[in-house]
C-alpha cells in the first residue's frame, strides 16, 4: 500500500539525545539540591517531562516544581545544536517525504518546547511539518495509541494510510494499537530486540533510508 502520511517519534529517531536530556535534568536537579544519576531516569524515560524530571526528583525526596522541568530544558537548549547527534541525512530524507506530497507529524511525548530546540538542532524547518503532536495533547502515553490517533486525526490522514517511525519497543507497540504500520531504527534497541518484541513492519539501518521505502515513493 501507498502511505499518505508519515508520524516520526523524536528522540532516537529524528535526533538522538535523550542522553543529553538525562545531562540537562542533572544539571537542572542539582540547582534543587538533588543529586541525580544517569541510571535513576531509566524507569521515567519516555514518560514526557514532567515524569523524567520529577519522578527522579520524588525518588530522591525532593517534591517535584516544574520550574525544575523548565530549567532543564534551558541547560538543553544552550547544549543541544552543539551536543545532539543528528542522524545522517535525516533533513533532506524529510525535505524529500515533504516534496513527495506527504504529510509529516512529529508525535513525541516531549514538551512543544523541547520538540522545537531538536527540530532546529536537525535543520528541519517547521514548515515541513502538518502538525507537532506533544505529551500535553494526549492523556495517556505510549504505549497507548493516543498520540498517533491525534497525529493521524490532525494530519487528515485515517490511521490505516499513516506510517509511523519508531525507536522504542512501546512507541512501536502504540502505532499497532493504532492500526498503523511501523518502521523501526535500531537506535535503542537493537535489531534482534524489534524484531523479536515489537514486530515492525519495515527496518531501517538508517532513518535516511525512510526515503526510498517504496510505500512512500
């Protein structure tokens, strides 16, 4: 079948930083007085922000504010452009889904905020893009289907013409709860993992090699 429309989850698909994330809520924690390691976020992460940052914050018996969030992300917009990795040729795989006639999303459970400093990180303009869906526009995370319901519903596309592109074993597991197909990069889990746990339709070495899917041709 031919898809009409593409949803990308962000970190490790887009951009890979979530790293850098775990970096700034340290950062951000200590100015609260909480000494976070990288390993207390491994339970929040894909949760949205507020459970990343204050679901460490609880752990450590700090009640959670979220000025906490908000100056985590002002240490990862000053670090990101310089300190993400960028996939190769992720900007001209979606300059090139765009021209084709495609609609894009972005369905992420990250803050609007967090979504714009990766997209302008990649070089991806928002203009690409139909709709920017984010954790705050949905009441359950993944692995429920509600942000790609809301992406397909906001990009006019019905679910069964939407691809979804995702890293994670649950993201993966939303878009079939969906009704969608996924294709997966092997960025945080490996290929054996996906295939064996998630069952995507398609997978990619290389999120650049989205473009030449013949479904999107």
């Amino acid at each position: 079948m031919q898809y009409q429309a593409v949803l990308f989850d962000m970190d490790g698909v887009l951009i890979e930083s979530e790293w850098l994330m775990r970096a700034s809520a340290i950062q951000a924690l200590a100015d609260y007085g909480v000494t976070a390691r990288d390993e207390d976020f491994l339970e929040f992460t894909g949760c949205g922000e507020d459970r990343f940052v204050g679901g460490v914050a609880e752990k450590h018996g700090v009640p959670y504010d979220t000025a906490m969030k908000e100056r985590a992300y002002d240490y990862y917009g000053s670090r990101v452009r310089a300190e993400a990795r960028v996939p190769r040729g992720v900007a001209e795989m979606l300059e090139t889904l765009h021209s084709r006639g495609l609609k894009l999303a972005v369905c992420s459970a990250a803050d609007l905020r967090k979504v714009r400093y990766n997209l302008e990180a990649v070089g991806a303009p928002e203009s690409l893009f139909t709709a920017l869906v984010t954790g705050s526009d949905v009441a359950r995370k993944k692995p429920f289907p509600d942000i790609y319901l809301e992406g397909a519903r906001r990009v006019g596309v019905a679910p069964e013409n939407c691809l979804v592109v995702e890293d994670a074993l649950s993201g993966i597991a939303a878009a079939h709860a969906a009704g969608m197909d996924a294709a997966a990069v092997p960025t945080t889990f490996s290929v054996e993992e996906l295939q064996a746990q998630a069952h995507p339709e398609y997978l990619l070495d290389e999120i650049a090699q989205l473009a030449q899917l013949p479904q999107l041709l």
